[in-house]
C-alpha cells in the first residue's frame, strides 16, 4: 500500500519577524540574478520584434505603406480626401515648427547655450534656462507628433479592413461621427492630456533636468551659462562630510518623524472622538460633531496665525504663565526646538482631526451591529472588539485617505512656515531644525535661488514619498485582503 502524503494547508500565522528578514535578504541574490535574466531575454526578444514590424510593413496595403510614408496619403488614396488633407496640414504644421524652432530647441537643450553674457560689452548672451525649457517642449511636441501619426496608420488600416469586409469607403461626416461615438472616449481625453503634458508633464520634467545642473546661486544673479553636473547635487545632500549633507540628513529624519507622528494623531484623535460620538450615552452629539467641525471650517492659515498669536512672546499663553507667577517662554525662538515641534503637532491635529473625524463617523455607521453582539457572547472586552472588529474595518476603508494624510503631512509646507518661517539655526544650512523637507526647498530655491538643489530635492522627497505610499499600500488590507470585506 502506497503512502500517501497530506498537504497541512492549515494556517500557522505569519513567521517571527527575524525569520522573515532573514529570508527577505537571503533571496536578494536571487532576486537579482532573476532580473538581470528578465532583462536579457527582453534584449534577446527585440530582434525578433524588428524582424515582426519589417514582416508586417513588407505585408501590408499599399494605402498603410502610403500612411507610413507621407501622413494623411493612404486615407487619400482611399478616397477619404478631407481626412487626408488634415493629416497632411498636421504633418506640414509639425516640419514648419521643426525647421523654425524645433530644431533649434532640440540642439539649444543639449548644449544648453555657447555665448556668455558680457553686460560690459552689451552682449546678452544665451539663456541656459530657457533652452532647456524650449527643448523639453520640443521633445514633446514631437511625441505627440508621433503619437499623430501612429493613428494616421491605424485609420489607414482600419479604413482599408473596413472596405475589404465589403463595405463602402466612409465619408469625413461618417469618420466625424464614430469619433463622437465609437472613439468618443479617445476624442474627450485628447485636451485633457494636452494640458496635463503641458502643465503637469512639462514642469516635472524640467525640473527632473535642472536637478543636474548648476543652476543657482551667482548663476542666477548673473545669467551666466548653466552645465550639466550630473550627480554632484545628490552627492552633496548625502555627503556626511559638509554642512549642506548633515543639514539635509537632519531635516530628513525630522520630517519621516513629523509625517508618522501626524498621520498616527490626526487619524486615531478623529477616530477615537467618531467612536466616543457614537455612544448611545452621549448627549446633543449634533453640537459636539459641530465644534470640530467649525475649527475645520476656518481657513487654515488663519487659524496658525491664531496659534502663533497665542504662544508669542507677548500672547495670552504666556500672559497667563507670567500672571500665575511663572516665567514667560519662548515658544518659537532659536533653542526652542522640541517646543515649536509639539506646538507643530498640536496645531496639525487641531487642522486634521475634524476630517477624520467625519470620514470614521460615516464608516462607523455601515458597521454591522450584530458583530459586537456576538463578540460580547463569546466574551470579547472592549478593548478586543475595538483591535479585531473596529480598527481593521475602518483601516480598511480608509487606507487610501490614510496614504492621502501621509503624504499631505509629508509635505506640509503651511504649519511651520506660518508658526516660525524666516529662522535659520546653528548647523543647518538655511533651515532651521522645525523646517520639513519642503520648507527647506523653499529656503533653497525661492529666497536664496539654490534652484538646482531644491529640484534635487523634490526628486527625493517624490521617491521617498511614493515608495513608502506604494509599500504600505500593497502591505494593507485595502489591497492584500479585499475579498474578506466585500
């Protein structure tokens, strides 16, 4: 008789976390040698798509290969003049733009300027900045160009399918109307993506650029010619070695404190003042939920010119020391570090709790009652229903917002620029120790014209904050356990 052999498919809970850092580190060799083999096979596979597109283009219609040639002549040779024309005008318009400033954009953004400016002798000389910019966009207007003309080949395609099945060649009104119904979601998303490429796109990537450079300081004031430095702003903001490096590494870890220390108070005071609201004892619950909800209401700088007010030097708080025989203290001054940092969590959680407040309060009242009810039978404590039943309901619904609070106080510019903007302390460069990441830019960049550092540093304060969004969203019950709460 053979033997069988049963699978233990019963669930032992997770390993001990040393077991699992142990493992993690064990199989990075791994993990690298697996993707350095992806890559290559990815590599290998790119012959056989060249030799794929030069079989598709030696097959296909003369009308494509028309397309692929001159835009707009394969839907002419099918009759569809008009369609034809306007990619005709589009390809005229995009050579015209080209040989007037595209090009020149294109060879200005790689040498991004040769004259230097000479105010003795009246020479302006070139604007590094400005070719860079120029460039950028002539880049992407090039892309959209493409982009243009890949789908000039796929409607000469389409059209040529569409009249091989036997059916009659459509007019510029019929190819009007499909792109309205059919193609109606392509046709809505065409301005849309324009401006986000030019608002949104086009800045992110110059300033990605201007990250390595040496744009700042005298090159501003001057306009001397800027040049790409590659790593060195990187280099000096994690050099240990120099002020800049310590100063940044400083601010760094103040500001992943400041963002935890924040999303944990802002999300667990609302939470836990929805859970005390809830209580069937609680009287006029409307005018509790009114009061936080009146401080959210006041425009946010108001109310931290409110707070900096009140902890002056000459404001009621410490009026009120001073009046029981106290000592006045300065809240925000120099050495008062660890003072203006809880003040700063303070006034952050005055700001924040009241929405989330509102936002546990609404997913409070889609909890099943009958859970608690149950939990109570089986003898379940308060404290138990609250770690089993409540937080990982709400966490759950609320992931998304919660990365959204991580971020926002990640970045939060507003509470320590109003509270104690314009002071720089001893070992900082340009910063003092209650400033954020963000504030630190600013310093860099808008007061002291350090753009090329406060770009660097947005690249980083970008990685840091999406890697850790990415990670604890993956890691959620949001993502990992959706079905259970469905």
């Amino acid at each position: 008789m053979e033997n069988t052999i049963v699978e233990d498919t019963s669930y032992h809970g997770k390993k001990p976390i040393g077991k699992r850092l142990a493992t993690y580190f064990r199989n990075i060799p791994h993990r690298f040698c697996a993707f350095f083999k992806r890559l290559g096979g990815k590599f290998a596979a790119i012959p056989k798509r060249i030799a794929r597109r030069a079989e598709y283009v030696r097959k296909a219609p003369k009308a494509v290969k028309a397309s692929m040639c001159l835009p707009g002549l394969g839907q002419i040779m099918q009759k569809q003049i008009v369609k034809g024309i306007i990619f005709l005008l589009l390809f005229a318009a995009y050579v015209v733009y080209m040989v007037l400033l595209g090009g020149k954009a294109m060879y200005n953004f790689f040498s991004l300027g040769v004259i230097p400016p000479n105010p003795w002798l009246g020479i302006k000389g070139d604007n590094s900045v400005m070719m860079m910019l120029l460039g950028i966009l002539a880049f992407i207007i090039t892309g959209f160009y493409l982009a243009v003309h890949f789908a000039n080949i796929r409607d000469a395609k389409r059209t040529h399918d569409y009249v091989a099945r036997g059916n009659k060649t459509p007019n510029f009104i019929q190819s009007l109307g499909s792109m309205f119904d059919k193609y109606f979601y392509v046709t809505a998303l065409v301005l849309p993506i324009v401006g986000v490429f030019v608002f949104n796109i086009l800045p992110i990537i110059f300033m990605i650029f201007l990250a390595f450079t040496d744009y700042g300081g005298n090159i501003v004031s001057t306009g001397a010619l800027v040049s790409l430095i590659g790593f060195d702003n990187f280099a000096m903001l994690f050099s240990m070695g120099g002020l800049l490096g310590s100063t940044f590494i400083k601010i760094l870890g103040w500001n992943i404190l400041w963002a935890v220390m924040s999303t944990f108070l802002n999300y667990f005071g609302g939470l836990g003042i929805a859970l005390l609201l809830n209580k069937k004892i609680v009287k006029g619950k409307k005018i509790w939920r009114a009061f936080p909800v009146l401080a959210y209401a006041v425009p946010g700088f108001i109310t931290l010119l409110a707070f900096k007010f009140m902890f002056s030097n000459l404001g009621p708080i410490n009026y009120y020391i001073e009046l029981f025989g106290g000592t006045g203290k300065m809240f925000f001054g120099i050495d008062s570090k660890w003072s203006a940092r809880l003040i700063g969590w303070l006034v952050n959680a005055w700001l924040s709790v009241p929405s989330s407040m509102l936002l546990a309060t609404g997913i409070l009242a889609n909890l099943n009652p009958d859970l608690y009810e149950a939990a109570k039978i089986d003898g379940a404590s308060a404290w138990k229903q609250f770690i089993k039943i409540t937080l990982p309901f709400v966490i759950f619904a609320t992931t998304p917002v919660l990365i959204g609070q991580f971020m926002g106080n990640f970045n939060n510019f507003g509470v320590f620029f109003f509270l104690r903007g314009g002071i720089y302390v001893d070992g900082y460069f340009l910063a003092s120790d209650t400033d954020l990441l963000i504030n630190w830019l600013y310093n860099l960049s808008i007061d002291n014209n350090y753009y090329s550092l406060g770009a660097a540093i947005s690249i980083i304060i970008f990685v840091i904050a999406s890697v850790i969004s990415i990670i604890v969203y993956v890691k959620s019950p949001s993502y990992s356990k959706e079905d259970m709460y469905r």
